[in-house]
C-alpha cells in the first residue's frame, strides 16, 4: 500500500494532497466556481428523486401532477445549464494548471544558474513527455477532487434521506462501495509501479526515436539502419509490456467499479421485499430508491478514480521533479504569473541589467566541484583587466570549461569569491548576463529562424551590419537567397559549422558586453578567419576577454595565458 512519504528526486517527499491544493488554487476562483457547480451539478439528482417520489405517490391516490412534472422538467433544465457552466469554468481552471507546471519546469530548464536552475534528465524529446503526459496526470489528480466530493456529498445526502424511509436498504448500498474501496486500495502499489514502468518505457521510446531522427545520416553512412531499428523494436516491445499491464490494471479497477451500479440497484431491491410485502413501502418511496440507488451505484467508481488519479500523480509528480532544480521540488507548483486570460497582460522579457563598466575582474579561492565525483576546479585565483586578452589552456579533463562555467554562474561553487571592480559578485547568474557579459559555447545553439533573428533575439537590429561586418558574415551574405532574412534551419543546419560559430559569436557580441567569456572558438573555425576575427575584437579595445583556446595563434596574442592541470592553476604567463 502506497503512502504519501514517496520520495521524487533528490529524496524529497512527494505530498500529492499539497501539490494538488497548490495547483488547484492557483486560480482560485475558476477553482473555487468550478467546485461549487460540480457539486451543485451531483447534489440536484438528491431534489429530483425526491420529486419522482412525490409524483409516484401522487399517481397512487390519483392527485394530479402536472405541477410535480413542470418542477421535474424545471430541475433536469436547471441542471443542464449548470453542467454547461461547470464545464466552462473547469476547463478554463485546467488550462491554467497545465500551463502554470509547465511554465515553472520551463523557467528551471531555461534559467542560466543559481538556485532555481535545473538540468536536463534527458534527452529535450523525452522531457517533452513530461510536459505533455504526466502534467496531465498531475492535473487529473486535482481534477477527481470536484467529481469525488460532490459525489460523496451527494451519497451521504441520498443515504439520510433513504435511511427515514428504510435504514437497512439505506445502508446496504454501502457494501459494494467498501469492497470496490479495499480491492482498489490493493492493488494501487501495483498501479504505482505499472504507471512508473510505463512512463520510464514510453521515455526510452521517445528519446531513441530523437536519437534516430537527429542521427539518420550517422546511421546511414555507417550501414547500419537495421541495427536502429531492431533497437528501437526492442524499446517498443517492453513498451508495449508495460503499457498492457498499466491499462489492464487501470481497466479492471474501473470496471469493477462501474459494475456495482447494477449490484447495488439489486440488492436494495432485495432487502426492500419484506417492506413491499407488509405495504410499509409506497411506490414513492421506490421510485426514490431506485432512483437514488442508480446514482449510488457509480459511486464506488469515483472512489476508484480518486485512488488511482492519486497514484499516478505520484508518478507525474516524481518524473517532472526530475525538471527542477535539486531539492527544490515545491518550486515545480509555485504560483508565478502567467498569460491566459483575456484580462491578463503579456509577461515581457525582462530588461537588460544596468551597464557596470568593468574595469578588473577578480576570482579568489573559486572551487567548484560536480556532486559525487570530487572532479571540478579548486582554489582558483585569477585576475583580469580591462580591455586584455586571457586565454585559459590545458590537457583534456583540465578543468578549462568548468572554470568559465563557474566564473559566469552556470557551475554551483563550493567556495571562493568573484568581484567585479574589487565588489564581490553575489548571484554570478544575474550578474554575468548583457550587457556586463556575454557567453560563446563551444557548441553553438541556433534556432529555426532567421539569421538576423538568431542574432538580436528580439532585440532592436540597429546594430546588426556593425555585428555582421565585425564577424565576417557579412560575406556570406551574398551565397544567401535572403540575406539577412535567411531561415537557418533547425539547430543551424543550413549553415556550414564556420557560420553557425559566428552567428553565435555575432550574437554575444551584439549587446557589447564588458565582458565576453568564449569557450574553444577556434573548435569550427579555419585559422584565417579566426586570426581576422581575433584582429577585429582587438580593435574595439573596450570589450575584456576570457577565451578557452589550444591554438598558437590564440596563445600569441594573449596578454595572459593560464595553464590548468587536474583542476588547479599550474601557471599564469603574462606578456
């Protein structure tokens, strides 16, 4: 039997009743309107059986009922415009729950450092199962709590009632419920690990088949497509074994529970026939029974859906985790703003942080170490000056990347401190963004769009034919059928890996940042055009360097080289 002390990443403790209460009130109106007409939609049946009572028991002493059909007709309107209403108003809440788990996973994964940022699990096509399948779980979850309480309401409504015409057919439609109650409470840990190994198995799935789109041509050169596809055949096959044995336990829970409608209506019928014997029961009150017992019925199949909906949010609940920050699983439902409503305005980006001239850079006993390995940069010590060209050089597994990584704030650092202008730097995540810092991955990041949009990312293009004229792009322009305007492809794949380094080095340079940090610009570039490029930046004079380099020509220039081994600083060479 599950509890609520599941544990999700990092061993924090899963609490679906918290989770859920967070995600439900998010928008507390829609929320609260959409619980109070899904109760009122359960609870209307309670009146109107009572009127089916009345009605019959009128027929029987030959009273006219026309006014008892009007109400009837009145009430099952009433209610139809309300089911309208309630429908409206939940899936206006349930759009705004999906979208505010989804808005928190994706701040995690697209903030650059600090305490909210979050790594990728795994590959970006299995995390968007993620967003997709188990926020729906989540969101279900919460769901069930406005079908499941305003049914029990009802039942405790319809038991009182029916306990003044007859107690012992009042209570016995309680039997199914508890024995639909302990068999679904048996088999929820089953459910738990069926829904687990059915989400990890459609996860492997879905990022082998990205690895096989991104890598067709690997595959294809290699002659290899069989050996793909009989991989992949073998991911779909334990997908297929898991996601049989999650949907056969979840069909045979619902379908044990929504098999006792019919029980229920015979055994109250049963224990009825000694009080329709004595002609202590008036067809009134068989009508209402009935009526009443039909409703209870499906009420061992809410019960079911609650319990199970709880397990699978546990599971949702562990996987997107997964998408937060460690240790921070709470922050996956923090209520932030966001943009659905017609009344709600447009979140913007936030503005470019104020401009801090840097005149000296300072790093100081700077360790950071990656969890469970003890492998990183240690006691660190470095200071650079204004306008100067710092090249950092070493073997592989030096410690190169992880230096500027924690320098800028996308390494967590155990110890040490960077100042800016002999001011210590306290969220280098905030702080090392344009326009005091500029980022070159050795792996540029394009996107589907066109070239001057993969450079000012939204931005004014006033600057552009400075940036693309300082990079060297602008030659390129004329083998391009739109210029500018030129759609990239997806990850930059119209453009030759020379171009893709410089439109994202055109991009880091486009704010003019005090500082720009490039790690392994010469990774794609030939030797002429870096050692242009390298001459181009050396004329502005205002922008400080800190480059990742193992080329001659980058040591040439440099007004300081540092040496890494084993994560520490061998040496420092001015000239």
């Amino acid at each position: 039997m599950s509890s609520t002390n599941h544990r999700g990443p990092g061993h924090e403790p899963v609490t679906p009743f918290r989770f859920g209460w967070a995600i439900g009130s998010f928008r507390p109106g829609l929320w609260a309107l959409s619980w109070i007409l899904w109760t009122a939609f359960y609870l209307l049946p309670l009146w109107t059986g009572w009127l089916l009572k009345l009605a019959f028991d009128a027929l029987t002493e030959s009273t006219s009922i026309t006014s008892l059909l009007i109400t009837l007709g009145v009430s099952e309107l009433v209610r139809f415009i309300v089911f309208g209403a309630a429908v409206y108003y939940v899936v206006r809440w349930w759009v705004a729950a999906l979208t505010l788990l989804r808005t928190n996973m994706l701040t995690a994964q697209t903030a650059s450092g600090g305490s909210r940022a979050a790594t990728l699990p795994g590959s970006p096509s299995e995390a968007i199962a993620r967003f997709s399948d188990d926020v729906r779980d989540a969101v279900v979850w919460v769901d069930s709590w406005l079908d499941g309480l305003g049914y029990i309401f009802y039942a405790v409504g319809a038991v009182a009632i029916m306990s003044t015409i007859d107690a012992r057919a009042a209570f016995v439609v309680l039997v199914p419920l508890a024995i639909v109650t302990l068999i679904t409470r048996f088999l929820t840990p089953r459910l738990y690990a069926a829904r687990l190994a059915d989400r990890e198995a459609s996860s492997t799935v879905t990022s082998f088949l990205g690895e096989m789109f991104t890598g067709q041509l690997a595959f294809r050169l290699a002659g290899r497509e069989e050996a793909a596809v009989e991989r992949l055949e073998r991911h779909t096959r334990r997908r297929r074994r898991t996601a049989v044995r999650d949907t056969v336990i979840d069909e045979t829970l619902q379908g044990i529970a929504s098999s006792t409608a019919d029980v229920t209506i015979g055994l109250t019928l049963l224990v009825l026939v000694p009080s329709v014997r004595r002609g202590d029961f008036s067809v009134g009150d068989l009508a209402l029974f009935v009526a009443y017992a039909v409703q209870l019925g499906e009420l061992p199949r809410f019960v079911s859906r609650l319990i199970t909906s709880r397990e699978q949010s546990l599971v949702a609940f562990r996987r997107m985790g997964q998408l937060i920050a460690p240790g921070s699983l709470p922050q996956l439902v923090d209520h932030r703003p966001v943009t659905i409503e017609p009344h709600d305005t447009m979140l913007g980006r936030e503005p470019d942080p104020a401009r801090r001239p840097l005149e000296r850079l300072e790093v100081v006993g700077l360790t950071a170490l990656y969890p469970g390995t003890g492998v990183g940069v240690r006691d660190v010590n470095l200071t650079v000056e204004r306008g100067t060209f710092t090249v950092i050089t070493g073997p592989v597994g030096s410690g190169k990347t992880t230096l500027l990584r924690a320098l800028i704030g996308l390494q967590p650092t155990d110890a040490g401190t960077i100042s800016w202008n002999g001011t210590p730097v306290e969220d280098p995540s905030a702080w090392f963004v344009p326009p005091n810092s500029a980022h070159l991955p050795q792996l540029p990041r394009l996107f589907s769009e066109s070239l001057a949009g993969n450079i000012v990312l939204g931005r004014p293009a006033g600057r552009l034919d400075d940036i693309l004229s300082l990079t060297t792009l602008d030659r390129d322009l004329d083998d391009m059928p739109e210029g500018t305007r030129t759609m990239v492809g997806a990850r930059g794949l119209r453009l030759s890996g020379g171009q893709a380094q410089r439109v994202a080095t055109a991009r880091s340079l486009y704010t003019e940042p005090e500082l720009l940090v490039v790690d392994d610009l010469s990774s794609a570039l030939d030797v002429t055009t870096e050692r242009e490029l390298w001459d181009r930046l050396g004329r502005i004079g205002s922008t400080t360097v800190i480059a990742v380099s193992q080329r001659q020509l980058a040591l040439d220039r440099a007004d300081q080289v540092i040496t890494m081994e084993a994560g520490r600083i061998a040496s420092i060479t001015r000239s």
